[in-house]
C-alpha cells in the first residue's frame, strides 16, 4: 500500500479517507485546525517536516490554491510532493490550448476507461493565463501533455508554443490540431475584429468579444455607401456576392495551409473536415468549431492512448452563440447539403440576439447594423 498523508479533516476529507483507507495507508493528516486526531490517526499542523515525509493529498476544493502556496513555501513541488485530492491513483494529464480547449476535456471525461485513469489539470485557457507561461514544475511532473499546434509566433508567449512545452515536459506529448481560423473556408466575408471606419462592437462581461466578433464586410461596405434598407441588404447578401471560383480558391487555400500544419500532429483532423464539409455545419464562424470536430479529435486522442474512442459520448452544443450566416453563393459553390436556413437558433446566452425566435439573415443584418453601426 502506498503511503499518504491526507491534508483537511473536513466533508471531502472524511469522503475520501472512506474511499481509500483500505487502498492507501494514510500514515496521518495535517490541518491549520485545532484539531488532534482525525479517525484514530494524528492531526499535525503544517509544517516543512510534517508535509515532506509522504505523499500529501489535498482533500479541498475551496482552499486548494491557497494550500498549494502554503506547501510549495515550503520547498515542495505540485503533482510531485503534493496533489489534489481528485489526481490519487491517476495518471495526470495537462491540456493546452485555446478556448475549446475545455470541450475537449468534457469529451475525454465522458470515456469511463479515460476517467477512471487519468485526471485532468485545471489548466486556464492560453488568453487567460496571468503569468504567461505554464509552470515548469507541472511541465516536468505532468503524465500527459496535450497541446494545441500553438506557433512559437503567436501572440502570447514563446513558452506557450508547441515546440516549447513539448521540450519540456517529462511525460508523453500529443499535438493536436489548432483549428482556430479554419472556418474561414465557410466565412469569406468575415474579418476578425474592426472592419470599416466607424465599426463598434459592444462588449460585456458575458460576452466578451462582443454579439459580432467578425465584421461582414458587404454589410461595412453597403452601410458605407449609405444604404439603411436591411431587407435590400439581406437580399444582397443572397445573390452571387464572391463567384464560385473565388469561393472555390478560398477553401482550398484554407484547406492546404491546415494540412501543412496537420502533418506535424499526433492527431489529425482535415482528413474528417474534406470528408464531411458538405454533409454537415463544421464551424460556427471562423475561429470556432461545432462540437462534431471536437468529439472527433477527442476521439482520437483516446486512440493515441490506447482507449477505446467508441467510449466517448456526446455532450451538449455551447459554441452556438456568434454564428455567422453562411452566404447563399458559398452555399451553391461548394454545394452544401445542410440546412442553414437560420443564423442563431439555440444560443448559450439568449443576449446572442435580441429576438427569442430562430434568427433568419434579415434579423441578423438588422441586428449587426444595430450594434455595429448604432442604427436604430
């Protein structure tokens, strides 16, 4: 039996002494209380001596974060000297990347064999990490590295690159595709951030990027000639706005530059996207896929650790919040067979559109003229 020390003597401690009493020999617990013993055992107060004998487990939620500064104070590394409660007796796994990145992680979890044997680091998406770089000591003590093809130009940190972490991290690496952008090939009218002069974007605590994170720039450019009818432009929208060669050229381009980039991952994914691009919606809008990319390279990350991928099960659809509408030329050109009748039908937040029913193009150029353009 492996020997531990439990730190808390409160409900998770108690729930998970119950668990693992007869598979883990806990040797004692330590805790800032008054408490002196602890289910027939000592309770000793933190110190350097007491915490680097064995194996600290941390049995709290609320408090982890200010524990693992008091242990690491003490010269004691994270995931080597001490772990969270839920990583006892798993494998530890660090996912990296951007803001999908956590649907990723659901999709693992839903494989029993993958949760029963492995855990996973609550690691920040990369635009949320406040020091800008993840810490060697997770690096080095981590079992698995699962890492977005992130460029060691982007605009974040070099450390946060693929080829960074996985020069130095310790366990097994796996690169997975970053399709940030892919969705381009759906999109050619999206630019990301400002478009023309005089385009707003209301932003707030729910949503961040705002109701339009991609300017259209036919709307931009029909609003910059003065034009104020939203029925005429929703119906120039639908006419033969890019022609079925520049439609054509503009997904292949896509196309060739991710495929360039998928060579180099563990797990591939633009084998899947040229296989059912037509079949069904694959992106939301150019940064974001639906969940049925997701599940795929989740499905084979199973592979790659030799679990089987039929385990993974389906969980619910959160990306649908900044939808933009497909155009009907893009529709004919690339002959999509997928209804795209409505833009926003079941957004996360209802604030994604300020009507409760399904949102048609119309309703979509009238809104996008509302807050990007302060029509009313």
């Amino acid at each position: 039996m492996k020997e531990i020390v439990i730190w808390g003597t409160g409900v998770v401690s108690r729930s998970l002494f119950y668990r693992i009493s007869t598979v883990f020999d806990v040797k004692y617990f330590v805790d800032n209380s008054l408490v002196d013993r602890f289910y027939g055992r000592e309770v000793y107060r933190p110190t350097r001596e007491n915490c680097s004998k064995y194996l600290v487990v941390v049995a709290s939620d609320t408090y982890y974060k200010e524990i693992a500064q008091q242990l690491s104070g003490y010269g004691l590394e994270e995931l080597r000297d001490f772990i969270p409660y839920q990583a006892l007796g798993k494998k530890i796994v660090l996912v990296h990347g951007n803001c999908y990145k956590h649907w990723i992680e659901e999709y693992l979890r839903t494989s029993e064999t993958f949760d029963r044997q492995f855990w996973i680091y609550p690691l920040p998406r990369i635009y949320h990490m406040q020091q800008g770089f993840i810490s060697e000591h997770l690096l080095k003590n981590c079992d698995v590295l699962i890492s977005q093809d992130v460029q060691e130009n982007n605009q974040f940190d070099e450390r946060l690159s693929f080829q960074y972490l996985s020069s130095h991290a310790n366990g097994k690496v796996i690169c997975i595709p970053n399709v940030f952008g892919l969705g381009k090939f759906l999109f050619p009218q999206a630019i990301l951030g400002k478009g023309q002069a005089g385009w707003k974007n209301p932003s707030g605590m729910n949503m961040e990027n705002g109701l339009f994170m991609y300017s259209d720039v036919n709307i931009d450019r029909l609003w910059e000639t003065g034009e104020r009818d939203i029925d005429k432009i929703a119906d120039y929208l639908e006419t033969d706005v890019y022609s079925t060669e520049e439609i054509e050229k503009n997904l292949e381009c896509c196309f060739n530059k991710w495929e360039k980039r998928d060579q180099f991952c563990d797990v591939k994914i633009m084998d899947y996207i040229r296989q059912e691009y037509k079949k069904k919606l694959l992106f939301y809008e150019p940064a974001h896929p639906c969940n049925n990319v997701l599940k795929k390279i989740s499905e084979r990350i199973l592979e790659v650790l030799d679990i089987d991928s039929g385990e993974i099960q389906e969980i619910e659809e959160r990306r649908a919040t900044l939808e933009l509408p497909i155009y009907q030329c893009v529709k004919k050109a690339l002959g999509l067979e997928f209804d795209t009748k409505y833009v926003r039908e079941v957004p996360l937040w209802e604030i994604s559109k300020m009507i409760p029913e399904k949102m048609d193009l119309a309703e979509y150029c009238r809104e996008y003229c509302y807050w990007c353009h302060e029509w009313y």
